[in-house]
C-alpha cells in the first residue's frame, strides 16, 4: 500500500527520506489510527456524565451504547493498536522503540481520567502530543537507522511546525473549556475558565494567539526578504486572517454556541498550517 500524500510532504519537506517499506508505513498508520480511536472511546466513556448536560444529542456511551461494550471496543482498539505498533519496532529491530506507542495511549487514557479536569494540565498534555506530531519524521528515521541520530541537524522547519501545532491546539483546548464550562462545573472540575473565571481565560487566549500571529510574522519578515513572497501570503490568508477573526469571536462570545464557533475557527486555522506543507513542497521544487 503505498504511503500517504501528506506523511510524503512531511518528509520531504523536513528533509528526512523515508527508509521504511510500504508496509512499515501501513503498519505505522493502522497503529496511529487505533490507538488515537481507542482515546477516543475511552474519553467518551469518562465523559458520560458531562455529556449529559453539554452536549446530549452527542451522548454515545450510555444511550446508544452500553458502557461495558464500549469498555471492550476501548480494550480492542488499544490492544491492536500497540500490537501494530509492537509489530512494527519488531521488524525494524529495537521492540523498545514501541515506548512510543505505549506512552500515547497512557497519555490519551490519564488525559481522559484525569488530566482534563484539571487546571491547564489537560491542555498541555493535548497540546504537547499535538506538537510532537510533525517530529514524527525524524523519530521513523532515526527508528530504521538508530546509529544516525547523532549526527541529524534540527530542521528549524520541523520546530517552527511543532510550536504551530502546539499553541492553536492549546488555544483549542482553553476555548473548548469555555465552550464546556457548564457541565464542567457541576462535575466540579478545575479547567481554567472555572478556576480564573471566563474574562481572564479570554485574556489568556486573545495573549497566546497574539504570540501565534506575532511569530508567524516574524517568519514570513524572513520569508519575504529571501524572495519567498507565496509563503508569507499564503500564511497571511490562511493563518493570520483567521487568528484575527478568531480573537473577536473569542471576545464577543459568551454562550456555548459563540465558544463552539471560535473552536471551529482553530480547526480551519490549523488546517491552513497543515496545508501549508504542499505550498512548501511547491515553492521549494
């Protein structure tokens, strides 16, 4: 089966060549896919009574299906998924690089559990796995070719798409506190809005996406001047525009629905960072 588009364009645009087989890419994307669906379910799971009152047109586990079934569909997910992702480090000769798998679906169960009702813990953890993500090159590189990883260079393109991912997908997480801030607090929850209140997690938020509009402008100044005007323009368009959009909504909300409209607007502004990576892969041919 032949790799993804995107996984292609990360690496090549990273500048770290694939050297796994078709079916090691299979193998990786089957494990990514089940483990992050077993999170999923298991978040459902633990989320059953906060559902009920935030969204319970939403509600699965507990209406449409029973909680014991969605216990078992956890545990099948997670287990296929680590015994992929096992399976994979097998072949490549090192099973203790499967670590990686196991700590994303701890992480995606403590989160679940614990962590996101917690102050700010939650959104970090989320956004941290979030930031790691475009990493995820370098890690299979260095997973098929260990005795390199000494001597691989920072890709400064790499950690300019981490911290990307990282940050709208904390400002994500904070908007979706707000968005959920009813039902949290009946649960007696500690997330951010409950804790400081809503107008200084607005605050926060309007802060973290100015840092966000602040460092992509510094990167299109550097764009710009090297004679990459496609870059900076596009980001304009696809970042910065929405990032502005997205502080007035953010202000100008005060219900469920005005939260869950400027959490919309950092899915589209994510996308556009995503979509990016072929507007790289074009200008740099």
């Amino acid at each position: 089966m032949a790799k993804t588009q995107l996984v292609d364009v990360i690496s090549e645009v990273s500048g770290y060549a694939s050297c796994l087989t078709d079916l090691q890419w299979l193998l990786v994307s089957l494990a990514t896919i089940f483990i992050a669906a077993s999170g999923n379910v298991v978040n459902d799971i633990f989320d059953q009574s906060i559902d009920r009152i935030n969204k319970p047109e939403k509600l699965i586990v507990g209406k449409l299906v029973s909680e014991e079934k969605a216990w078992n569909l956890y545990y099948g997910l997670g287990s296929v998924g680590l015994g992929l992702g096992i399976l994979l480090c097998w072949q490549l000769g090192n099973v203790s690089n499967s670590l990686i798998f196991m700590l994303a679906a701890g992480g995606l169960y403590f989160y679940s559990y614990s962590y996101k009702r917690q102050f700010l813990i939650g959104n970090v953890v989320v956004a941290l796995l979030a930031g790691l993500v475009p990493f995820m090159p370098v890690y299979l590189y260095i997973m098929c070719k260990p005795e390199t990883w000494m001597q691989l260079p920072w890709n400064p393109l790499l950690v300019a798409f981490g911290f990307f991912s990282l940050l709208v997908t904390l400002i994500r997480e904070i908007i979706k506190d707000m968005e959920d801030m009813k039902g949290d607090q009946l649960l007696r929850c500690q997330t951010m809005p409950i804790v400081i209140g809503t107008k200084f997690t607005k605050v926060i938020v309007v802060l973290l996406i100015g840092v966000l509009i602040g460092a992509v402008g510094k990167l299109q100044h550097a764009w710009w001047i090297d004679g990459d005007k496609l870059i900076p323009i596009y980001f304009a368009l696809a970042v910065q525009l929405p990032s502005l959009l997205l502080i007035l909504q953010v202000l100008k909300s005060d219900s469920t629905e005005g939260f869950h409209r400027a959490s919309n607007l950092t899915k589209l502004i994510m996308l556009g960072g995503i979509l990016s990576m072929f507007i790289f892969r074009f200008v740099w041919q």
